[in-house]
C-alpha cells in the first residue's frame, strides 16, 4: 500500500473557537488508511481541543509561544519537525499561522495550504498588510464561505488558486439531545416550558455580545419567564460580565464560561441568536442548526449563505439588529414554530452543509497536491 499522505495543520491555539472545532470533527471524518494528521499549537493555556484531536488520532505537539512575534520565531523548530517526521504538507488556520506557514514554504517549497477564515477588511491594518504581501508564498488558499473568497480577490488579487470549501457540522454528532438539555435545565433551575435563547461565542467584538444582551433585555420585558444562555468565554469576558450587571440581567441570561461540550447546552436551547457585525461562516450556527435550533439572526458575512430568511430561520441585516426583537416575539408567542424552524434548520445542514462533503472536498484538494509533488 502506498505510504500515507502526512498533513501537518498550524494553527495559533487549540481553544474552543470555530476553527478549531472543525479540526477536531473533520479529523474523525477523515480516511485515516490514507491520511496521516499532525498538528502545532502556539498558545499552551488554549488547549481544550487537545484531548479530543488525540483521542481522534492525531498527533499534536505544543510550540509555546506567547504572542505573535514569538510564534513568527518557531518557524526554525516547526521546519526541524516536518523534516524529522517527513511531513508532506502543512495546512495553516488564520493570519499568524498563515504567516508561519508561508516563512516556511519561502524556506523549503513544501506545499502549504491556507484556510481563510475572515474578510481581509476585518484584520486589523498590520495583519491586512503582511497578508497581502506574503499572500502568494503558498500552494493554495480554501475560503470557509463565497463571502470570504470574494474578500481575497477584491482586496488581494492573488496568483495563487482560491477555492471555497463551505464549513460543514457533524449531523450524526450534532442530534438534539432532550434528555441531556433537559438535565442542563434542571442543574440550571430552568422549567421544561421555559423558553431558553442562547447562543455559542467567543467573547470578541465581533459577536456584539452586549448587544445580544441588550436585545434579550428588551424581550424580557415584554415576556419576563424567557431565559437567556450564552456559553463561551474570551478577552471581552470582564466587560460582558459588567454590561449584564448593568442590565441587571444576570438573573435573567446565564454564562456559564467555556464549555467543551456544547451538545447539551444546544439541546437545553430552543432559539439560537447572534447579533455578529462579522463572520466568516459560523461553526456554532451550524451546530445549532444541527440540533434543531430555531435560528434569529444578523445576515453577517457567511451566514446569509446558511440561512434563508423565513425558510430556516429569520435574518436582518447587520445594522438592524434590534429588528431581531420582531421574530423573537413571534416564536416565543408561537411555541409550535420553535419546532418547526428547528427542523427546518437541520434540513438546511443536512442538504447544504454536511461535514462529510466539505472532508471530501479537502482530501481532494491533499490528493492533488500530494500527486503534483
């Protein structure tokens, strides 16, 4: 049999962030008689993915870096690494990874794949910069959404291919779970008939989570037995904690801080909300979805790609995000199509967005690099 194609995946941490999840669920995926997977992490405190890769078969090793500049110094130690376990390509996950990636392809010309996760007008002016010019010293570049892949093309103009592989949830992971939500509702002092909204996030600027908190308020105060759930943790963590005080919502939306495993949470929620400014295509909405969720949301990057308002969920634009409080209202009045646009929801990643195709669509993209090397 031939030797196995061995994938080294970089990535800065190995916390619980979308991209990191789908690091962990793809590698149970993969065809592992033809795959090899190993993985670098910088941040050693954001290892909560790390158990899970190794329990799937991977091999992660931690490179300790602090911050950015020191992660830009690992380069030589990662290079000694692929050459000691005759690595055949590296797939690198947001900017700096990126950014290590392509120092490394500059050095050795072994194949490098990059992930785009984000818009280009999102990054901070520094990181936009350095993107742009180390952009084409790599192999090729995979968007998560049309959204992103149009963002590189506008405002880089590469040489190098661009491909959109649309993020994907494991359906046969992700099936709501009434026992386990129902557990996370009695632990919780939370009544079986009570409405629960929540949402997954990590508390950055980008999930406006003050303003998901200032939408939920409004709700409250029109029907005060609703409850609210927003599971996550981040560097906004302390400014969140403050803003529910000052809303004095906090016995009204629980924060329970970061969660490993998310499926009884989502199976404790009956409507997912995000207020997002921006994303990419959101792994937390698909698991959502998954676990029939009915959806309310901002149509914020890749998410207007999922889903299609009044079909499988409800979507405003970005700015209006206070129109959301509209079908809020309509689903916490009408019980019975909290079900409905759950189940329409899984129908939506079932037929649009299975894990399954987007890990056929990356072992292609391996094979064929693999063969042209």
């Amino acid at each position: 049999m031939a030797d196995k194609i061995r994938v080294l995946h970089i990535i800065k941490s190995l916390g619980r962030g979308g991209a990191e999840m789908l690091l962990q669920e793809t590698l149970k995926q993969h065809n592992r008689d033809r795959f090899e997977f190993h993985f670098i992490y910088f941040l050693p405190w954001k290892n909560q993915m790390v158990a899970g890769l190794e329990a799937a078969g991977g091999i992660v090793k931690n490179f300790p870096a602090s911050n950015n500049v020191k992660i830009a110094l690992q380069t030589k130690n990662i290079i000694r690494y692929i050459k000691e376990n005759k690595i055949d390509m590296l797939h690198c996950h947001l900017p700096w990874a990126g950014f290590v990636g392509r120092f490394i392809y500059m050095r050795t010309h072994i194949p490098v794949i990059y992930t785009e996760h984000n818009k280009q007008e999102r990054y901070h002016w520094i990181t936009k910069t350095i993107n742009k010019l180390t952009f084409n010293k790599q192999t090729k570049v995979i968007a998560v959404s049309e959204d992103v892949a149009t963002s590189i093309q506008k405002n880089i103009h590469p040489a190098v291919p661009v491909q959109t592989i649309l993020n994907g949830v494991n359906m046969q992971h992700f099936v709501r779970n009434v026992p386990a939500g129902m557990e996370q509702r009695r632990q919780l002092g939370i009544d079986e008939n009570t409405v629960v909204i929540g949402t997954i996030a990590v508390f950055r600027f980008q999930k406006r989570l003050k303003e998901w908190i200032d939408l939920f308020k409004l709700l409250q105060q029109q029907y005060p037995s609703v409850k609210g759930i927003i599971v996550g943790d981040g560097i906004l963590n302390n400014e969140i904690r403050a803003h529910l005080q000052a809303q004095q919502m906090e016995d009204h939306i629980i924060l329970p801080g970061l969660q490993t495993e998310v499926l009884p949470w989502l199976s404790a929620m009956d409507i997912f909300m995000m207020t997002s400014e921006f994303e990419g295509l959101p792994v937390a909405l698909l698991e959502a979805m998954s676990t029939e969720c009915a959806v309310v949301c901002t149509d914020a990057g890749g998410i207007k790609e999922v889903i299609r308002n009044n079909v499988d969920g409800f979507m405003l634009p970005v700015e209006n995000w206070k129109g959301l409080l509209e079908p809020l209202s309509y689903l916490v009045n009408n019980p019975g199509e909290i079900k409905s646009y759950g189940a329409k929801a899984r129908k939506r990643v079932e037929e649009s967005f299975s894990l399954k195709v987007m890990v056929q669509q990356i072992e292609q993209v391996y094979a064929t690099i693999a063969s042209a090397h």
